[in-house]
C-alpha cells in the first residue's frame, strides 16, 4: 500500500466532475475548498474562449493539470481524418493559451473497420501533431479505455496497448494517461503500469471507482469508495514507478451530478483523504 | 476468411435466446425450423426437470450442444464456496441426464476481494469438480466474459487468462469456451484463440454481435449483421486452428425478446448464412 494522501496537495478535480458548474464557478468553488489543481475540459472554455480562460485560471492561482480532450482520430474518409488533425492542433493550442501542459487523448475507433486500422489510423494522428506539441510545449496522453467503448470511443483498451503504441511513436512528448476506470479489471495492469511509469511514460492518473450493477455505460462512474477498484493499491503501483504527479478526480455520474455541487465538492474531498 | 455457411448443419441456438418460450416450444419451434442443436439453460430445465427434459430432448433428435451454466465459483466464505461446488455438481448430473457432453462456466467474482483471489478460488472450484465431470462424461468450459463484467459475473475477462488457467488445471474435461461478444475487442484474440484451437481446449463457440451505443450491459446484444464485430473472421481464426464444433448463437435482448419469437427465429437462421 502507498503512502496515504493525508492533505489535499495533489488534488486535481476535472470540471467534468462538477458539470453543472460553469467554469468560473468551478474555479472559485475549488479554490475556497482548498482543491489546487484543475483539469479542464473543452466543453468548459467554449462559453468565454480559451484566452479568457486562460487569463481566469492564472488569476485564480489553481494549477491547471490538463486539458481534456484530443483524439478521435479514426474515420472513414482522409478529409475526416485531417479535420481530426486539425482539432487536435487546435486543442494544442488551446491547452497552451490555458497553461495545460498534457492534453489527454481519447483516441477514437470507427466500427466500420477492423480494430488493427483504426489503432493504426490512432498512432498516424498523434504522430501527425506530436512536433506541434512538443513546440507548444504541451504533452499528449494515449488514455486507454475500457473494452465496453471499443466500438467507437477507443481502439485502444489496455494499458498493454497504450504503452507499445506509445513505445512505437517514440516522441518525447507522447506518453499514457492511466485511469482507475478503464483499467482495473486487467491482470497485466500491475506490470504494466510500471513499465510505464519506469518508462517516464506515465503523465497523468485519474481516479473513480467502478459501482455495480452498472446502471448506465457512460455516466454511472462511482466515487472512491463506491466501488470494487482497489485505488490506493493502483496509486501505489504507479508511485512505485516513479509517478508523483496529481491525482485526477474524474467522475461522469447522472446521480453526483443532480446532488447539490457544494455538498459534492465535500464528498469528493473526504473520498480522496479516504478511499484514494 | 473462413467458407461461408452455406446450411443450417452446424446451427445450434441457446434456449435463452428465445426466452419467452418454454424447453418444448423451443424444441417444437427449432426443429421445425431445421435447427439441428440446441444449448439448454438451467431455467429452462426447471420447469419440468432435467429427466423430463433429457426425455423431450432425446425424443426430438436434437443435438444437444451444452447445458449453461455452471460456475460463480467465489464467495465471501468457504461454506459459500462448497455451495457453488455442490450446484456445479448438480449441474453436471443434470448434463448427463439431459445428453449435453458440456457446461459452459461463468466463473463468478466476488468484488469484496482482489481480481487474483477471486481467479484462485475459480480455480480451485472448477479442480474440486473436474474429475466428477470426467466421470459423467461432460467437459467444462471456461468462458472468459467481458471486462464489463468483472464486478461480480466473472474474474476471467480474456481469452488469454482463461487458456493460462486450462492450461494450469492441465485436466481432460477443462477447456475454454469462446464468445466473440466478450472478446471481440481484445487485440490478442487472435493469437489466444489459435493458442486454445491448436491445444485442443477450444471446445465452443458462441456468436452474436455488438451494437452500439450500448442501452444495457446485459439485455442488449445485437443479432449477428447488427453491430461491429466481424465474426467470420473470429469463427475462421478458430476453425483454421481445429474446431469444428457448432457454432451457437447466444443473445440476451429486450428488444428480440418482445418480438413474435417464430419471427425472431427466422431473423436468426438468415443472419446466420449470412453474416455468421
């Protein structure tokens, strides 16, 4: 077991987490909380834009962990494939205007074609930006999910995976995003998280629990806690490794979201110094 | 890719696939439908018993494929434990009182504990009940089920594991049993099912397909044609390697389930020549 987390240093909170918050109000709220870090998600800057952000995050001192989303490379046309080039060019950008260093990738999978064409399409698209990163000074993570998003959101489902592809690219700006959720359920996550993270490959980590029965595939996640995934025993895999970075709260729950986010910003608090 | 097929010869289909129908209506609908096999679930043999079942089977000439399932192998005690163990015997019986030369196993997982506890005490279910099996002259079949399932249904969720751990038992009567729904997305399926084909262990073979988006992780599988998996080629990777065994189409769905099910059987037999 690792060292438990006795202070809230390296907590970072995704705004996805606390969707009904604006990100103005996630800003404040996390700050009067104590919370240090923020992971922003693009859906949060499109309201004001990303320099506005990026000007509201600085002056709010909170540490800007990443942004979410790249990726969803796959398509089925090359004109499609470019206009997910671009995107993600414009995510680079958009993660530096913010002063995000990582942007996390949810790599894409288009159901049309085998599964070994759309990895390849994957690592074709973040070869295709990775130099742009780099000079931008902004870190992708390949993000393996779950094999339950394999038909379209990632082609790219384990941590096995993620770490050859990364492996192959070979750029020192591309590495892996573990999250807790995607992942737990894999008898090679132990030796492949240290791989990773021996690699100095591992850039970020993300945490939530797996609740059951599953009521709903995508926004059902459970707060540490909740659930069957053992998160300190995984944390401590990755520290092991070499891992020192933030703890990234990121949980898509219908239930948490309904709850008053002032009342859920303590949960999540008291789950992190608890069950994380 | 595989040869087509081109008749119903080797069409075996789970009685839960047509669940509104009892054992008698699936045997009078299959047979005059030219369905030649069928899987038989436990709840379809309780109505009337397996004696009584084993009867109506033997007299209506259909092949009988496996009896689903045994298995759900961990709890949080041992004298939970030996429960799990007395029903898989009780199921074998029932297999041989009703003809069927195999059970599928669905392993079980007890979230209470680590992944890797839960695989020892399957494990040791499946060695404490092998040589009865053997006896009886019914096989086991190992069936890896999907990583969305390892909160409680199963601690085997690939391919892989599931060889590894026939391989260890290293018993006549254990093998594997494959479904594509649960492995599909797996980039080592290929290599896993060749592993298990050439080994011998690979003693069936469950298609169905995957749609998306996802309404219910249990009730919502897709007839064959309806969703991303490429089960030709999965049925070829298998047959190149040596089965030959039916090929059985197991599919849980709300949605077919409220159709006339005469209407759903046919929907069944036409996907199966053509998208099987």
């Amino acid at each position: 077991m690792p060292a438990p987390l006795t202070d809230l240093s390296r907590l970072c909170i995704h705004t996805i987490t606390t969707k009904p918050w604006s990100l103005g109000e996630c800003i404040d709220n996390y700050t009067a909380a104590g919370v240090p870090a923020i992971t922003v998600w693009r859906q949060a800057l499109a309201p004001q834009g990303a320099k506005e952000s990026g000007r509201m995050l600085r002056e709010s001192g909170l540490r800007v962990t990443s942004l979410c989303r790249g990726g969803f490379f796959p398509a089925d046309s090359q004109a499609k494939r470019q206009e997910a080039i671009d995107d993600n060019l414009r995510a680079i950008e958009e993660a530096a205007e913010i002063g995000a260093p990582l942007i996390v990738l949810v790599c894409g999978a288009d159901p049309a074609k085998p599964l070994a064409e759309s990895r390849r399409e994957i690592a074709d698209g973040i070869v295709a930006v990775a130099d742009a990163a780099k000079a931008a000074g902004v870190r992708l993570g390949i993000e393996p999910l779950h094999p339950m998003y394999a038909d379209t959101r990632s082609a790219v489902n384990t941590m096995g995976q993620a770490n050859d592809m990364a492996e192959r690219i070979a750029h020192s700006h591309v590495g892996v995003t573990a999250d807790v959720y995607h992942l737990w359920w894999d008898p090679s996550l132990e030796a492949e998280i240290r791989r990773c993270g021996s690699a100095g490959k591992l850039f970020s980590f993300h945490v939530c629990d797996w609740r059951f029965p599953v009521r709903d595939i995508l926004n059902d996640r459970g707060l540490m806690g909740d659930g069957c995934i053992d998160v300190p025993r995984i944390r401590g895999w990755a520290e092991e490794s070499g891992f020192d970075g933030d703890i990234e709260v990121e949980i898509f729950s219908d239930k948490y979201w309904s709850l008053d986010q002032g009342e859920w910003l303590s949960k999540i608090k008291a789950a992190y110094l608890k069950y994380t």
